[in-house]
C-alpha cells in the first residue's frame, strides 16, 4: 500500500500586457524605449498621454505608475497602480503584481504601515520574486524589520517551497536490504540503515540547482544493487513528493 502527498510550486507568468507586446504606433513605441532604459521622465511624459488617449489600457497605467515613482512623483504612481489593478482584473494582470508595486510605491513614500500591508496582500496572493524584493532600493530603511523578515521568507516560500528547512525531515531512507557488490557480485549481506538522500543528476552526486533524480548512496565510490523493504521520501525541485511504501 502507498500513500503519496505532493505539493506542486504553480509558477505565475508576468502578464504580456506589462512587459511585452508588440508594438506598432510610433508614440507607443517611443514610450516602450524609454521606459525600457529608464528615463522616467520621458516614459511618464509619454505614458502620460497615452494613458489619456486610452484610459482603458491597464499596461500604460501600469507603466506610467512604475515611471511616476522613479521620478518620485508617488501619489500619481499610486492613483495609476490603482487604475491598472483595476482594468487589469480578469485580463492577465495578476493583482498580486500590483500590490507589490503599490507597496513599493508605500514604501518609497515612507508609509511603512501601508507598505507592509500590502507586501502581505501580494505575498499572500503568490508574489514570487524574492530577488526583486532583495534588490529593490525603497526597502532598504525595512531590512531588519520583524514583519518585512517574515513577507520576506513567505514571497521565498513561494518561489521555492521545497527548499525550506522543514521538507529537509524528509530526506530519508530507512530499510531492510540485502547489498550485493555490482563491481564484483560479492553479498555484502544485511544492512539496516537510517541515511541522507544524495541527489544525483547528470552523473554527478550532490545539491542539484534543478529538479533532480534522488538515489541512496550506500559508499561514495562503489555502486551496490539490492532488495528490500523501505520507507523513503523522495523530492525535486518545484514540486514536493512524499512517499511511504
């Protein structure tokens, strides 16, 4: 009998409508550029006015808001995020996204009771970029604040959840074998054991950065081949498989 448990990490695509799309209109296009090298004074000229040519569009409401906050005009970023939540809905603007610029924009302000609620809204929604987190300048004043610490091992939690320290409890095999040599067919007789998983991929033993094949390593140099009763948990990443057999 077997019961198996398994945690599959979705994957969420930024939405084409933000940060790619073909493009045609000679206007458009110069908008794209210069948001694209960050002159956000350019950009939040142009998206400026394209925004008011068509106020439906969710993409240059978000890019006139990511362009208004580099030139630290925020109430404006914030008024445009808005928009842009709000057309995006239901049309590939995932409000996880924007809840993360509207707390960067918070944050940039100085309203850290804002920025941190919703760093929480996007982080409960599946935010998962931790290294834009890490990297993006308006957070720095909230590094070692206690909440910020914990939004960021959640937004981490979310781009990798089976590298958390817990899932390491899994990493096991224990079992009743009896180990045959493979180099020269010799029984090496029982073996009882409680081990560490090695990760093996691509011929090669140790931490793997992608998903890899997990095999017990009985010694580092010898292959050995047997048979048995076990219980074992296997995992990869961006998924989590438990197994109990």
């Amino acid at each position: 009998m077997s019961f198996v448990r398994i945690c599959v990490l979705l994957s969420a695509l930024l939405p084409a409508l933000v940060f790619g799309q073909t493009i045609s209109d000679p206007a458009e296009a110069a908008a794209d550029s210069a948001y694209k090298g960050h002159d956000w004074t350019e950009a939040e000229k142009l998206y400026s006015s394209l925004a008011k040519t068509d106020p439906e569009s969710a993409r240059f409401a978000y890019r006139l808001g990511v362009s208004a906050r580099g030139n630290e005009h925020y109430d404006l970023a914030l008024d445009s995020f808005a928009k842009a939540k709000s057309l995006g809905a239901g049309k590939g603007l995932p409000a996880f996204i924007v809840d993360y610029e509207l707390a960067t924009t918070y944050a940039a302000k100085g309203n850290s009771m804002r920025a941190l609620q919703l760093l929480a809204a996007s982080a409960d929604g599946g935010f998962q970029q931790p290294s834009r987190l890490n990297e993006d300048a308006e957070w720095s004043a909230f590094r070692t604040d206690p909440k910020f610490v914990n939004l960021a091992k959640q937004i981490q939690h979310n781009a990798a959840p089976c590298e958390d320290p817990e899932f390491k409890l899994f990493d096991f095999w224990v079992g009743d074998w009896d180990v045959t040599s493979t180099a020269d067919g010799v029984p090496r007789g029982p073996a009882i054991f409680p081990a560490k998983w090695a990760a093996v991929s691509s011929g090669r033993i140790g931490p793997q950065p992608e998903a890899a094949t997990l095999a017990r390593a009985t010694t580092p140099t010898t292959s050995t081949s047997g048979n048995g009763n076990s219980i074992g948990s296997t995992m990869a990443r961006g998924s989590c498989s438990f197994a109990a057999i």
